[in-house]
C-alpha cells in the first residue's frame, strides 16, 4: 500500500507541475502580446504627435 500511496502522491505532483508549466507558457503568450500592443501604441501615439506638430 506504501507504494501505492507513493505512486498516487508522484502523479499528483506530476499533473500539478504540468498545469503550472501550461499557466507559465500561457503567461508568456500574453505578455509577448501585451509587449506588442504597447510598442505598436507608442508608435501610434508618436505619429501623431509628429503630424500634429
């Protein structure tokens, strides 16, 4: 039974790892994203300070 016990214990570990590398991949899908979005506005923002002036 221990090593039942073990082996429940090493897949529950295992399945907890897996989600917190899924949450970490996805954290930086959208901070790469958000990176973008905010160069893309400053760029924005930049032309049209330049056309206004």
């Amino acid at each position: 039974s221990m090593a039942l016990l073990v082996c429940e214990v090493r897949r529950s570990l295992l399945q907890c790892r897996v989600r917190v590398a899924g949450i970490s991949r996805l954290r930086n899908r959208l901070e790469v994203r958000w990176e973008y979005i905010t160069s893309h506005l400053s760029l924005q923002i930049q032309r049209e300070k330049n056309t206004t002036s």
